[in-house]
C-alpha cells in the first residue's frame, strides 16, 4: 500500500465518489474505498469516522472559514453587509475543480435518505455558527439567526448554480447574486401591515 503518498484525504474523495457512482452507496464498504485509493481501511478511519464523512470532509473548514469572514468584516459594516462578507469569505474557499466534485457529490446524495440527512446537518452547522458569530456582532440572536439562514440558503443555491448553469462565473458573484434575489423575494412576499 503507498500509505506515504500526499494528499490521502483528496485520493479518498476520489475513490469514493467513483466507488458510489459505480455501485452506490449503500453497496460500497470503507475496506473498498481504501483500497481503490491504495490505503489501508486504518487510514480512511484515521481521516473519517465512516465512509459517508469522505462526502463531507470539508465542513469544519466551512464553518471556520464562515466564523472568520463574519469577524472580518469593518466595524462599521451594517449586518447585511457582515454577511456578505462571510459569504464572500465562504465563496473564496472554492475552486473551479471543486464544480464537478459538487455535481458528482450531489448525484450521490440524492440516492440516499442517509446521505441527505447527513448533508441538512452539514448545512445546519454552517448556519449555526454564522447566527452565532452574527449574533456576537450585533449584540441580538433574532435578526442574526434569520440572516444566517438566509445566507446560508444564498451560498447553497449559489453553489448549485455554479456547479450548473453558471459554472463559468465567480462562485461569490454568484452567492451574491442569489443572497439579493433572497432579500427582494422576502421584500416583496412581505405585507407592511403585517410588520
């Protein structure tokens, strides 16, 4: 086994992105996932604790990544504008190689009840640390709680759509773009006698 070549972590993704595109999910073990990415089964759960966390290794760093762009923001940034900047932040962690991982990745979960529950808890821990971190900012959990929902709905949409049709355009354009289309839809389903 070549356990000493890099990048285990990125060769692990890959055999198991083709290991369920071939078999599906359910089918397919951690053993056969580490052997087609020339590892032993120890490695993969030295990395993951089970083989649907290979689909979902980057949360953390999502999170982190989302907490920092909120802190990052001027201190004169209105709260609209501290969540673009997390938004921005969140956008800039990708790549144009990562457009056809997200497609692979989102054909596969949409085979299995188990993998999307998995992938709800991924987005739900986004936007609890962004309402978090936004709640921390502006001193209230109400509007920081809906901004964050709101803004993580922007960056999955957004990802969606540059992973498709927009491929070819900046992915924090892109989140922006579907971040205002958000708010002018709320603005606009909203009734001022109700507020």
């Amino acid at each position: 086994m070549a356990r000493w070549e890099p990048d285990a972590r990125g060769r692990l993704l890959q055999a198991a992105l083709d290991l369920f595109a071939d078999q599906g999910y359910e089918a397919t073990t951690a053993a056969e996932i580490a052997a087609r990415a020339g590892l032993t089964r120890t490695t993969l759960f030295r990395h993951f604790a089970d083989k649907r966390e290979v689909l979902f290794q980057g949360q953390s760093t999502l999170v982190s990544t989302a907490t920092a762009g909120v802190r990052s923001a001027p201190a004169d940034a209105s709260a609209l504008e501290v969540l673009r900047c997390a938004l921005r932040a969140l956008a800039d962690e990708h790549v144009p190689a990562q457009q056809e991982i997200g497609r692979r990745i989102d054909a596969i979960v949409a085979t299995s009840p188990e993998l999307q529950e998995r992938a709800a808890a991924k987005r739900a821990s986004i936007a609890a640390a962004v309402a978090d971190a936004l709640a921390l900012r502006l001193g209230d959990p109400r509007p920081a709680g809906v901004l964050a929902d709101l803004g993580v709905r922007a960056y999955y949409d957004g990802f969606a759509a540059w992973t498709g049709p927009r491929a070819g355009e900046p992915l924090a354009a892109v989140v922006l773009e579907e971040l205002a289309a958000l708010l002018a839809a709320l603005s606009a389903a909203l009734d001022p006698a109700d507020a």
